[in-house]
C-alpha cells in the first residue's frame, strides 16, 4: 500500500515496552508476520528473531537497540519500536519514549508486574505516552490474569481496566473473550493465524457481562451520551464503548488490559487492533513545543502538518557496516526530501540528507521522502548526535533534548596489541557517538583509557561489539581510584644537592617550610610563597623552586598520587656562584620538600561518593547494612511515593560491583545513582595496603646522587 494513501489520522508510532524476558520481541515478531512484512516467522529460542539483529542479541536472546519497523494492518500505518528490557539498556527506552505516540507494555501472566515493568512504566510517565497492556504467556504454567491486573493496579495505576479475558488458563487456555463486541475468539492453523470468532460459551457469559458492565462504567466518564445511556440502561453499542475509550486512552486516563500467548499466536491480532483503535495518531498528540535557538524564552510550536516548516528530532545512531552511519529521526512537522538541506538547531550546523531508508528490522527500503508523523532512517548526516533538532534552515526550532543518566560503573581497556591502538580509538568514538550513556577518557595519572557506562552488562556488550564490530581486541582490568597524599601540620625540611666530578660542578640549597591550606577557586590547592631575603638564594632561581615544589607535587611521595592543599615557603638556603643552576635547585626542592612531608604528618586522601538509592521499602534494611558494610555513611532516608529513598557517603574503591550486588539484593527493583562528593581521609589500615602496593611506583628526581 503506497504511504501517501493513508492519512495522518491512521499512523501509529507505537513501542514495545516490558520487563526482560516477558516476550517483547516475540510479540513484535508476531505482529510483523501478521501485517504481512514477513513469511516465516523468526523464533527469539532459535536465534532468528528479525528485530534481534545484533549477534550478541541472537547469542543471548536478549534485545540490546531498538529497531525501528514499518508495517501496514486494515489501512494504517503502524512504526513499531522494539526496545531493551533490560535496566543496563534504559536509555534506549528513555530515547523511545521520548518519540512514540503511544505504547504497549507487555507482561509475562505468570509475574504480572516486575521490577523493570516499573521503570519503563515511569519514563512512559514522565513523557505522556498513552499506553495499553499485554499480558503475555497466558498458556504458561502459572499463568494467572486476575493477579496480573491486580498488580498493575497496585503498582503501576489504578486507570487500568480489562477489555478481554482468557477462557481457561495455562494449558487449559483454549481462547479470548473481547468485551467491547462481546465475541469469543479461537485461533486456529498452523501459525494461528486464523482467528476464529464465535458466541460466548455459556459458562462464562455472566462474568463476562460483569467485566464489560465495568467496563462501560469506567469509559462512562469521557463521553457524557454515553453516561446518559448507561443510567437510563440502554444498550450500549460497540462503536460507542471504543469511541469513549479511545478518549481515555488518549488523555492518559486509562490503560486497557488484553490477553494472549503470543508463542501460541493467539490474541496478537486483537492487539494490532487495538492499537489502531485506541492508541493517538501524530494528530491526537497534536503540536510539538521547542523553543527558539536565537531566543531562548520564546516558545515555539509545530504542528503535525506535512506542508508545515520541517521539524524532527534525531533519537538513535547506528553504525551499518555496508552504508555507514544511520540515523533515525522521527519528523514531527514537514516534509523532508532525500537531497534537502537541513539546519541542525542544536549544533548551527548546516546538514545534507543522502538518502531516506524506511526500516524494517535490519532490512531496508528507499523512500524518496518523509513528511510529519513519520520515522525512518537518515543516510549521509555527518555531525547530528542523539538528541539533536533537525529543522527548516529559516524557521529553526530547538525541540526538548533528551536527558541522559551519568554513567555509574568504570573500567580500563587497552589494546592487546600495538596495531589495535587506533583501531581503539576510532571504535570507541563510534560507539560514544552511538550510545550517549557510554563515555571514554584517558586517565592523564595513570595514562589508562577508561571506559564508563551504565552497567557491567553495558560495558561487557561495548567491549564485545569492540571486537566484533572494529576487530579491536582489548584487555579490561580493574578501574583505579584516584587518590591524593596531603599533609596535617606544618613542618620545615632542608635540601642540599652538590655534586663535583671535574669541570663545572652542581650546588643548590633550600630551606622551606610546607603548611596545609584550605583549596579555594584562587588558589587551586596550592600557594608558593616566597620568604627569601637579603639576596641567599638569587632571584633567576626562585622560580625553580617554585617549579620543582609543583613536579614533586604532581608525582606524589606517599604512594605515588598527586599531592594537594600545600602552601610552599622558601626561606633560606645558599648557593655557589659557579655551581647553582636551576637543575640543581629544583633537585634540592625535591629534598627539602620530601624531608618537610614526612615530619608533617602525611595521610591519604580517598574520593568519596554522594549514593543516592532508591528501593522498595521492604528492602531497605538490606540496603543499609549493605552500605555500612561498604564503609559507607548514611547520610538519611525519605519515602518518595511507595519507595524509600537512602542518601549515603561512600567510598568510591568500595563501589566496584555495585550494581550487580544491588540489583541481586533487590530482586533488580533498587536503582542507585552517584556523584563526586569530596576528598576524605582513608583509614589507616586500608592507607597501609595502598601504601605497601604501590611502594615500586614512587620515585624521585632527587633520589640518585
């Protein structure tokens, strides 16, 4: 069917939303045969799943991006996004979310709500998106609808109302029960893709009559004929219930409930409808707002209107090994052609459109363009980013950006050989460019390239798609903290470096006294302050002194770390006419200064982390002895909603693994986020350790004579 037949009113961008493993990518597999995109359909258990099309997703049955497809079904246009279920990956939700319309949650029957359920439940939240239920697996052992609508209700809204119900369940499911026409479906065939419709059976007409009168009651608020039908007790129609429900729906008021197995095909079709049925079209969510780039008060609006100044917002890069770099858009006003230029609004960069591809899991087919409400993939932009605006070059429009978490986990990764060093490099600019919440820098003290994302899962998977994907093969090891040495009191220390061995020969002698400072913005943790009087030590080598004061304290004598807060005060010495020089200065500083450390008290200083985390109440006791076991800090705790949140200081060294531990301990329903805090004495037992490791990393300019 040629896209420009059917009308804005009958596009749906929907996405596909669940916790791990309750059966997303089976149910869009489904979903896609039965919209006639594809012939066989692909198994997640056999590896062969179309929207799974990474290795590592086939490997581990796992879906890691969304893919973006687009399929057809009774006159409209559906843009199906496929998204990851599991926490390590929620950004890729977060970036969904940010461009559907609406949603389908979709729950395993025999666990009703689970704890990434939760997650993606609020970011639907926190973006208005309209959303409708699927609870999976019906025929599965343990399958039960009853609880699963309970705990829907319970924990994520109260607005979630049944409009189908399974007769019989698990291996006695034989088939569904749509409570706004009042017709029992069985689904029949090899694939059964035939739906079948019959009357209710007997035994279950009352209580499907109970169902649909809550239904109806539910629905009675959005359209006052209809409330005026239901008190007077005339029948209500079909058409009547679907229009008043599609309200709701729409206004975020209400979340409708269906049934299916979708291994077992059976109740997939139901749902394609009611996609269309009640979730909003690009003309139900109306105008998009932004805001002005020249004027940052001003707010803009588009609407969703083909002939209108283009508008899109860019929500995923993928690396395509045979065309390059793909980025997805999805356009909320315009129409945009493959060769048009295009400003992008976030960066003032003019950008060229190659060529337009509509996706179809890891197919692809050239369109020639692409006009408001749509989604597909752009070929040939070089400097758009996730999250960037893309807009009429003399109408530019910044739409909302995209908010993306700090990474929480850190590794360092080097090259196993040296051939693979700018490999390194390139891949993991590529792979930053793809994933915001993937970051890479190099540790200028320990010169390592530290990678850092949201997961240890997250960052297993990007060093896994290093070697696949850039043939790069890297080693990781464990992350290194940052310590710093400092001093407790003040103290005095003399250095004298001679040395005479035929010809000009090298003298230098310093006095100075070394004090702790508080660091301020001015100083940066360090002051030199310069006592000389009286001409014992000659001007032109001062700042030698000065300069070898700050290499000593870059180097670190404790255990090798940098050394902070310390003002510095030369204030006497001697030096020779012939023999000084400013080598021979800087070595005597060396000495001076590292004679002063050691009388001045010298601890090791730990970077500590504000933790904040969020759990549910019942295992916050856990939670906090597990802190105190980490020499963690409890700082308070405050409930927010129907979790409790614990502020904690800790250690950054007692961080590694966190997530994991965390999550295990959580039932994976506790997330944590952290940020640098402050530099806190270590104690002494643990300064010991480091201390007695690194005794091989510390050395001095002044060590050999």
């Amino acid at each position: 069917m040629a896209k420009d037949e059917i009308p804005l009113k009958n596009v749906r961008n929907v996405g596909i939303i669940a916790h791990i493993d309750a059966g997303k990518t089976t149910t869009t597999e489904r979903i896609l045969y039965y919209t006639g995109k594809n012939h066989k359909i692909g198994e997640v258990h056999e590896g062969a799943a179309t929207m799974d099309w990474m290795e590592q997703e086939q490997e581990r049955g796992i879906t890691i991006t969304s893919a973006a497809t687009t399929c057809f079904w009774k006159g409209h246009r559906i843009n199906i996004i496929d998204t990851p279920g599991h926490v390590d990956f929620t950004i890729e939700v977060e970036r969904s979310m940010r461009v559907l319309d609406g949603a389908v949650t979709v729950f395993s029957s025999s666990d009703g709500v689970q704890p990434q359920t939760e997650t993606v439940w609020r970011q639907g939240d926190k973006y208005h998106v309209p959303r409708m239920c699927f609870v999976n697996k019906i025929d599965k052992i343990g399958a039960n609808f009853a609880m699963c609508i309970e705990s829907i209700k319970t924990r994520l809204s109260d607005k979630a109302i049944a409009i189908q119900f399974p007769y019989g369940e698990s291996d006695e499911f034989k088939g569904i029960i749509n409570l706004p026409n009042m017709k029992y479906y069985t689904f029949e065939g090899a694939n059964g893709e035939q739906q079948v419709e019959h009357d209710i059976p007997a035994d279950a007409l009352d209580k499907a009559k109970e169902m649909r009168e809550a239904l109806i009651d539910a629905v009675s608020v959005f359209d006052d004929e209809l409330a005026m039908k239901y008190l007077e007790g005339e029948e209500i129609s079909e058409e009547e219930i679907k229009a008043a429900l599609r309200k709701a729906v729409c206004a975020n008021a209400l979340y409708p409930v269906l049934v299916g197995s979708a291994l077992r095909n059976a109740g997939v079709q139901l749902m394609i409808d009611a996609a269309c049925d009640y979730l909003p079209s690009p003309v139900d969510v109306g105008a998009v707002k932004g805001i002005n780039p020249d004027n940052e008060e001003e707010v803009l609006s588009r609407d969703p209107d083909p002939k209108a100044p283009a508008s899109a917002l860019a929500f995923k890069i993928m690396a395509d090994p045979f065309v390059g770099t793909l980025t997805f858009v999805r356009v909320y006003s315009g129409t945009i052609k493959s060769g048009d230029a295009i400003f992008n609004a976030s960066t003032g960069k003019k950008e060229r459109v190659g060529r337009l591809l509509l996706m179809h899991a890891n197919k692809k087919e050239e369109i020639d363009e692409i006009s408001a409400g749509h989604i597909c993939a752009f070929l040939g932009l070089k400097e758009t980013k996730t999250g960037n605006t893309l807009c009429d070059i003399n109408n530019p429009i910044v739409l909302e950006k995209i908010d993306y978490p700090d990474p929480v986990i850190q590794l360092s990764v080097e090259p196993k050989t040296k051939n693979d060093q700018e490999k390194m490099g390139i891949g993991l600019n590529k792979l930053a460019s793809e994933d915001p919440s993937f970051k890479y820098y190099t540790d200028p003290e320990t010169n390592q390239t530290i990678i850092a994302g949201m997961g240890e899962l997250h960052l297993e998977i990007l060093v896994d798609r290093l070697k696949r994907e850039h043939k790069v093969e890297v080693n990781t090891g464990q992350p290194q903290v940052a310590y710093r040495e400092a001093i407790t009191s003040t103290a005095q220390g003399v250095g004298v470096f001679k040395r005479q061995s035929g010809g000009r020969g090298q003298y230098g002698h310093v006095e100075m006294r070394i004090e702790p400072i508080t660091p301020t913005e001015e100083n940066g943790g360090y002051i030199f302050k310069d006592e000389i009087t009286g001409g014992i030590i000659p001007r032109e080598f001062i700042p030698a002194i000065d300069k070898g004061s700050k290499e000593v304290m870059a180097q670190g004598i404790l255990a090798g770390y940098p050394i902070i807060n310390v003002q510095v005060a030369p204030y006497h010495g001697s030096y020779h006419d012939v023999d000084s020089s400013e080598v021979a200065f800087k070595v005597a500083t060396y000495r001076a200064f590292k004679d002063a450390f050691f009388k001045a008290n010298p601890i090791l200083l730990e970077p500590i982390m504000d933790v904040e985390v969020v759990s549910p109440e019942q295992y916050v006791g856990d939670v906090m002895g597990d802190i105190s076991s980490r020499r963690g800090m409890i700082q308070g705790q405050e409930n927010r909603g129907q979790l409790t949140v614990v502020n904690a200081k800790i250690p950054l060294s007692e961080m590694f693994g966190y997530s994991t531990d965390l999550r295990s301990a959580t039932q994976g329903r506790a997330s944590y986020s952290m940020h640098f805090a402050s530099y806190e004495q270590v104690p002494k037992n643990v300064a010991d350790k480091i201390i007695a490791d690194r005794a091989g990393k510390v050395k001095g300019m002044g060590d050999e004579d």
